[in-house]
C-alpha cells in the first residue's frame, strides 16, 4: 500500500468556473465515424468536445472524460464546461462501453480478467476472450484521431499540442471517468505517464472469488498517485463505499492516516486529500434511466445544482481534475 502525496497543488487552487451558459462555450458533437470511418457507429454516440471558453488563458492540458456503462458524453456535459471555463482543452470521448467490465468478469476465475478486458478497451490489442474490441474502436486510437481530426478542422483552438509525432502527449492529459469509464482511467494510470487522473464512483473493480479488489488495482502506477483523485458517494448501491473504500486504498489514495474527506462539511483544499465523499442526495427531476446514487457525483442528469445552476460539485471537480 503506497501513500499518496499530500502535495496535490492545494498551493494553487483554480477559480471557479463560470455557471454554465450556452453562450460562453463553443460545443462541437462529432461521431467517431465522421474522424475515422473505421470506426463503428453502432455502438458510439458522439464525442463532445469543448475548447476553452473565451476571456480565460488555455492552461496546456486535455481534459478527456470516460462515461460509465452505456453512458454518452452527452450525459457528462457538466464536467467538461467546468474545465473549459478553467481554460482546459475537453474531450468526452464515446468510446465501447455497452458491457459492464464487472458483470464479464463477475465469474471469471481469471485474477487478471478485469486487467485484460480493460486493456483491450483502451488499446484495442488482443489481451482478453472476453471482449472484442478493433483497434479503431479503442480509447486510445479515437483519442488520438480525434486530436488530430480537431487539430485539422479548427486549427486557431490549438488542440495540436497533444499530438507528439501523430501520438498522444500523455504529459499533457488529464484522464477522468464515471464508474466503468474511471476503471479505464485507473488501468491506463498502470500504462501511461499522464498529468492527472480523477475518479468517480470508481474504480469499481472488485474481485468475487477473492473477495478483495481486482488485482491490477494493487500494480505499479506511471501517472505518480500524488496526481490520482477520487470521489464517490457513500450511499452509491452500485460501488459500495465500504468497497471502493478498499480500493482507494489498496491504489494508495488513502490509508490509516491519510483518510478520505467529506466534501459536505469542508472546502477546498480538503486537507489536501485523494479520496473524497459525499452523502448528498441527487437530483431526481429527470427522466435519465441511470442510478441516481451513483450518478451524483458528476452525471448532469443527478449532480445537485445550485440555484443559480452551478453544478453543487464544481469546486470538487476542480480540486480533483482541473489543478
């Protein structure tokens, strides 16, 4: 177990974004097909991109953002404003996420079955049986097609920075995910060296016939875990806390005395640390078909609002993602 750094920037904390308005934020939608045609429309949606908003200097990082199961960037637009309104250059990038990792792998006597799906998500290689992913359906080629094809289209919103001779500059990349989307998240820590990488409700992967989390979940990580951050809610049904408590620690994002902050009773920097919680109550004036509990923390459709229509969370979000 490794603990993590307590030097998270809380030094230089970012302002605010601004509350969402339609008119501070250029919004593309692409589909993948559209950047790629190998890619395949039938099980995507469309990537939203956002590029920093106006009146505010680009910080240098991409913001990419995973959905959970059968989530679309649509549904975590939220999110991506917040970091475009702190100068962030934002993907939510749709990519194969129609299974659940944790149900292919909920009787899976395999110790890296959870490992080798996730990876042949993000790289599209043939790591696992159980899934089938080509390579221009992987995380990792849409992303880099998608700053290529963004590089080329709107060439004055500078997305080019993130290419290093036609591959992602992981340096410059801040991963984040919701549930099944920040288990990738998680995994691709283990594979690249990137700027940052921001959890909710996750990562979920517990391992049944141990009883413990999933084994890749205790690997040597190249992003440093000083640059991880989670934040889960503690009534979640999906990924109990009484879990991902254990997880968070076994990636060493908590420990004994290094414990997780409610973000209900304490402001930012949260004592500067890398696990955070909440016991608010979602929204539930919505027709989304997503669990509302686990879908608080950063889901429009859930995420609490306040009554000028900021999102409840968005100083989370920026102590978590956007430093």
């Amino acid at each position: 177990m490794v603990l993590a750094s307590c030097g998270g920037g809380s030094s230089e904390q970012v302002a605010p974004a601004p509350p969402p308005s339609s008119a501070d934020y250029v919004v593309h939608e692409v589909l993948p097909s559209t950047i790629d045609p190998a890619a395949n429309d039938q099980i995507s949606d469309v990537h939203v991109i956002i590029p920093p908003i106006a009146g505010v200097t680009p910080v240098g990082k991409l913001f990419v953002f995973l959905p959970g199961t059968d989530g679309v960037p649509t549904d975590y637009q939220l999110i991506l404003k917040a970091g475009a309104g702190r100068g962030f250059h934002t993907i939510g990038l749709d990519y194969a996420n129609s299974s659940a990792v944790g149900v292919t792998c909920l009787t899976s006597t395999d110790v890296n079955c959870f490992w080798d799906v996730r990876r042949e998500v993000i790289t599209g290689g043939n790591y696992s049986p159980d899934v089938a992913i080509a390579p221009a359906d992987s995380i990792v080629t849409r992303l880099t097609k998608a700053i290529a094809y963004l590089n080329t289209t709107y060439p004055s919103e500078g997305w080019g920075q993130y290419l290093a001779n036609g591959a992602v500059d992981w340096s410059k990349i801040v991963v984040g995910g919701h549930s099944q989307g920040g288990g990738h998240a998680g995994v691709m820590t283990k594979l690249y060296a990137m700027s940052r990488a921001c959890y909710f409700a996750s990562p979920p992967d517990w391992d049944t016939n141990t009883n413990s989390p999933a084994a890749w979940e205790s690997y040597t990580s190249v992003t440093p875990v000083s640059a991880q951050y989670g934040f889960g809610g503690l009534q979640d049904p999906s990924v109990p806390y009484s879990q991902l408590s254990v997880i968070w620690e076994t990636m060493g994002l908590m420990n004994s005395t290094s414990s997780a902050v409610s973000v209900d009773s304490n402001t930012p920097p949260y004592g500067d640390s890398h696990a955070l919680t909440t016991n608010a109550q979602p929204d539930t004036s919505t027709t989304d078909p997503g669990t509302p509990l686990h879908g608080l923390t950063v889901r429009d459709a859930f995420t609490p609002l306040t009554s000028s229509g900021t999102p409840v969370f968005d100083p989370v979000w920026g102590y978590l993602c956007f430093q």
